[in-house]
C-alpha cells in the first residue's frame, strides 16, 4: 500500500476551509469558491465578520495610502457644533492659517464648525487642508475647505490616521468625541507609544475645570503620575500654540541627529 494511501481522511462530518477546520453541525454546504461565484446566494456574507476585516484592512490601506506623502502635520479637533459667529471660530481659522505659514499641513476631523474653521485658515493661508471624516447616523459630509479627503467607516482606522501623520495635537472646546481624541492622545505619549508628542489644550476658561479636576482629584488619587499633567500645554494665544510646536519639533529634529550621529560613531563589531 503507497504512502499516500494509508494516511486517514478527514473524520465523518468534518470540512476543512482553508486553513480552518469545521466538524459536525459547523459544516456547510458548497465551497468557498462556490458560494462566491454563485450570485444567487444570499447576500449576507458581506455583513460577516471575516468580511469586515478586509473592510477594515482597505481602510488602513486607503489612508496610508492617501496621507503618506503628507508634509509635517498637526491634527486639529475641536466642536462640530461651533458657529460661523462664535469667536472660537475665528480662533480656530487663525490657528489654522498660522500652522500653515509655520510649514504643518492640518488635519481635522472634516466636518464642520471649529473643524471646518481649521480646515478653512490653512486653505487660506495656502497649506495642506486634510479631512478624516467618520460615517455617522446624522449627515455630516466633508466640509468644503478640505482639499484632501477620506472617510472613514471606523474610529479606530480613522484614530490612527490622526496620530500616524501628525507631529501634534491641538485641541479646542468640544464635546465627547474631541474628548475622547484627547485623552487617546494622552494614553499614547503617557504610555510612550508616541514620543515627544505636544498636547496642546486650546481655551483656558474651557479647560480649566478638567485640568483642575485632573490636578485636584485624578492625581491626588493616585491615579496618574506626578508629572504627567506636564503632557499637557494650556493656552489661549495661537501664537504660543504654534510656538510650542515649533520648539517640539526642533527638539525632536535635534534627538534624531544624535541618535543618528551616535550610531555612526559605534565602532565596528
């Protein structure tokens, strides 16, 4: 008897598909290759799980794809629900211009209010305006001063893509979603995921009873570390903001050349 012959089928009742195994009740019917060309099979397929990976990998693909060749950036977040007539608009349409004249691209979420004003003042200045938007159950379309585009089915896809190309954030008043771009923010650089990562708090009347909870009852706990509210720059000057970015940057630029320089210098194995 050949070799080939005396090795055991599969167990009754046992399929394998691809590299899963299904036993018993698990088994279907057909093949992978039949139930894709079989355009009369139901539909559901494209609702499972499996399929939604591939959703999420052409995500990811897409923006790094779209964002890769981005010059410097800083990432923008502020409220959708800011007015056209509210000072905190102009506010964000002058950090945007200002950004733009220091060299950053700016990336907002896309939509509107402080987002749209961001996106408006770098488009104005003459920089690089990029909006991530997100599919939500209300209409919100890209506003019309982002120049490059995406929107994103997922959060987290669209949360690497506003940390992955920006030098820093910049965050204005807001509601949860700007809050929860905040402290994402500072989960990384807390945690060391980002280095040398500004995290600049815009408004200090708006901020100033989170900094002070934070200070008063989150670290008096034990909660977080001593120094770990120095992640965070308070301001109300657009001036300052893009200042302390700048000083970032050049520190960041400074460390690299001397990791770059210590590594010429290590002798030879």
């Amino acid at each position: 008897m050949s070799e080939s012959a005396e090795r055991p089928g599969p167990p009754p009742g046992q399929r394998s598909r691809g590299p899963v195994v299904l036993r018993r009740a698990q088994v279907q019917s057909g093949t992978t290759d039949q139930r894709l060309l079989d355009s009369r099979g139901p539909s559901d397929w494209v609702h499972t799980d499996p399929w939604r990976v591939l959703r999420i990998q052409s995500e990811f693909v897409e923006g790094f794809g779209l964002l890769a060749e981005l010059p410097k950036a800083v990432s923008v977040f502020g409220s959708a629900r800011t007015g056209p007539d509210h000072p905190e608009y102009e506010i964000a349409r002058r950090l945007g211009s200002a950004l733009a004249v220091a060299g950053f691209a700016v990336i907002t979420g896309g939509g509107p209010g402080a987002m749209e004003a961001a996106n408006r003042g770098a488009c104005e200045a003459g920089g690089v305006s990029v909006g991530l938007g997100i599919e939500l159950p209300f209409e919100q379309s890209l506003n019309h001063w982002v120049d490059i585009g995406i929107n994103f089915r997922y959060f987290f896809a669209r949360k690497t893509m506003f940390v992955k190309y920006a030098q820093a954030f910049v965050i204005l008043p807001g509601g949860f979603g700007t809050l929860d771009e905040t402290f994402e923010a500072l989960t990384l650089v807390q945690t060391q995921k980002v280095t040398r990562f500004p995290v600049i708090l815009f408004g200090s009347a708006y901020w100033g009873g989170l900094i002070d909870w934070l200070r008063s009852t989150v670290r008096e706990a034990g909660k977080i570390g001593e120094h770990d509210l120095d992640l965070l720059h308070v301001t109300d000057d657009v001036d300052d903001a893009v200042g302390h970015i700048l000083a970032a940057e050049s520190e960041r630029s400074a460390q690299a050349q001397a990791e770059r320089a210590a590594v010429a210098d290590r002798p030879s194995p």
